[in-house]
C-alpha cells in the first residue's frame, strides 16, 4: 500500500473532534479510516477515580504505543489495537484496524510532543467554554448513559486538566477551529426565532501559509450572497500572529444557502477532481461551512505533498 495521508484532530472531551472526523470521513467517501485515541487509555474509569486522576492526565493515555501505530499506518501496515469500551469504563484487548488511504487519529493528546510532528495534517477543535459544556452533557448523558450531576461534577474537575494538558497542543496546528455564540442571533428573521437549531460564529485559524496554495481559488460569490439569502450570514478575513506564527484567520457566522453553498463545493471539486461527498439541507450552518474551507485547505496540503 502506498504511503498514507495523516490527520490528526486534538481538543477538549466534548469539543466535536469526533463529529468533525466524521464529517472528513463522509467527504472522502470510502477513502478514511479514523480511530479515536480513547482506546489507549491506560487505566479503567474505577482506577482513575480510586487515585482521583482525570483522563485529561496524559499519563492515563499509552502514548508509546499510540506512537507506535502511528508510525506503522504511516507506512500503509494494519495495527492490533486495543479498544477502550465507554459503556464500561474499561479497556479491552483488541481489534484490527486497517489504514485507509487517510487516516484520522483523533483525542485528547493527538498533537503531544513525539507525535504532532508525524501528522500531515493538524486540527485542535477549541469550542467556547459554555459551547463544550452543553456539548459534553447533552453527549454524556443521552449516549453514554452518565448521570447528568457526575458529568456537571466532572466537566468542573477537569478544568485545570483541560488548560494544563491539552489546551497547548493548538500551538502545532495547521488549522485551529474555534467555535462561538454567534454574534448575528437577535437580527435574526422571526420565522427562524423557535427554531431549535443553534447559530455558532466559528473562527477558523490556518497556519500553515509556507503550503503552496496555488491549486483552488475558493471563489465567493458576494453579490449572490447578499441576495441568496433569508437567513443571517457574515465572514470576514483578517491575518495576525498566533502564537508566534503568521496566520489566516477566517471568521464564519450563521447560515448560508444552500445554492451558494453548492456553488462553492461545485468549484472545489472542478479545481481538485475530488468527488467531496456532502449532505446539507435548505441552509448550511457556519460548522458546515468551516468543515468546506477545511477540506479546501487539506486538499491544497495533499496535493502540495504529491508535487
Ligand atoms: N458542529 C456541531 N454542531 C452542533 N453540535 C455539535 C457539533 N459538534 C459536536 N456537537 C455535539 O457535541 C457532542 C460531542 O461531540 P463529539 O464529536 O462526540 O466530541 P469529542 O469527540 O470531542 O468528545 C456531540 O454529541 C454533538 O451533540
Ligand atoms: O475525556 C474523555 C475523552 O473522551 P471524548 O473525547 O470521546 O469525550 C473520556 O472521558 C475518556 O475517554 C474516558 O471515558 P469515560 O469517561 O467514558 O470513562
């Protein structure tokens, strides 16, 4: 097997890192396997309680053997690994998992020292507090059956984990996706006001400006924009440092139509001959939108490597 393209994604529990691989997965239709680094947890939830440690704790994470698998799917070769069970807390061993021409790695600790640098490409998805929060709960308590006091218990306890262990791993990322209430709520069109669906302003941060960007020219239509339509939208650009690199920023709020939308994924497959596989309804949402200008900025990466 040739050599495989590797996306790491890194956040906070809750903060929609298995979401957004997912999303990558479905674009590239049959060509991604993700795994998720919860399965190389090195304690059972009851040992981690018993010495009062949070998974947060990288210590709780076997990044030896994480590192390991890396190396061997780089190289296109299967791993055995071993699977961490949600419903029991516990780790089991293990299960066959087969590289696809991309592979996710996805969790707490995926952009550690010893490991970002095997990555070609790096996301740290960084919600706003309150954002993860109602994420994390609603999460842990319809899928995973917690008790909704322990996860509130836990999301306070896991605080100082969270800003000690894995809030600096964004400083390696190629993209940092930060996510927001959204600015443009109360202008809102009154038809849309019971609606259930909550409006984000998401930051899309790129650094990795030294890649070629010369293949895709994400053209935007603005006069269609402003007529297309009903629903509230609003982008801006703007460049600066970010942790002491040179920076893209990219802020995206509220929702876009769908043919406006299209029309944008309509030129990305044309300019990159990718099929990009993409299900949104009447409108996209600014997440929708992100994930788009993200798989622009992985495909441009991808080809980059390939000259
Ligand atoms: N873009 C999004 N828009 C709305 N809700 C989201 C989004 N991303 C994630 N969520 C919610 O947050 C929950 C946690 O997301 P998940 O991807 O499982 O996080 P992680 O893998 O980082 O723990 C999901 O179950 C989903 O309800
Ligand atoms: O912080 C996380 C990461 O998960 P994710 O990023 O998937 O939320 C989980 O709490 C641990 O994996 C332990 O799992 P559990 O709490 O089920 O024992």
């Amino acid at each position: 097997m040739n050599r495989v393209f590797l996306i790491g994604i890194a956040g906070d529990s809750g903060s929609g890192k298995t979401t957004f691989a997912e999303g990558i997965r479905r674009m590239f239709h049959g060509r991604v396997a993700a795994f998720s680094m919860d399965d190389y947890h090195t304690l059972s939830r009851k040992e981690r309680f018993e010495r009062g440690i949070t998974p947060l704790n990288p210590e709780m994470t076997d990044l030896e053997l994480f590192r390991e698998h890396l190396l061997m799917l780089k190289c296109g070769k299967a791993i055995e690994k071993p699977v961490y069970d949600h419903s029991l807390g516990e780790r089991r061993c293990c299960e066959r998992f087969e590289p696809g021409e991309i592979v996710i790695a996805e969790g707490l600790h995926t952009l550690y020292e010893g490991l970002n640098e095997l990555y070609d490409y790096r996301i740290f998805v960084d919600p706003a507090r309150e954002i993860k929060r109602t994420w994390k709960l609603k999460r842990d308590v319809e899928e995973r059956g917690y008790r909704r006091e322990d996860v509130i218990r836990e999301i306070i306890q896991r605080e100082p984990d969270y800003k000690r262990f894995v809030d600096f791993q964004k400083i390696y990322a190629d993209t940092i996706v930060k996510i927001y209430p959204s600015m443009l709520k109360s202008s809102e069109r009154i038809s849309y006001l019971s609606s259930q669906e909550e409006m984000y302003r998401v930051r899309l941060v790129f650094t990795n400006l030294s890649v070629n960007m010369k293949h895709v020219g994400l053209k935007l239509d603005l006069s269609r924009m402003i007529k297309a339509g009903e629903r509230d939208f609003a982008i801006s650009f703007f460049s600066d440092y970010y942790y002491g690199k040179r920076a893209s920023f990219i802020d995206v709020d509220g929702f876009l139509s769908v043919e406006i939308f299209q029309s944008l994924l309509d030129v990305l497959r044309d300019e990159t001959g990718e099929k990009l596989e993409w299900d949104v309804g009447e409108y996209a949402s600014s997440t929708e939108i992100a994930k788009l200008m993200i798989c622009w900025n992985l495909v441009e990466v991808m080809n980059s490597e390939k000259i």
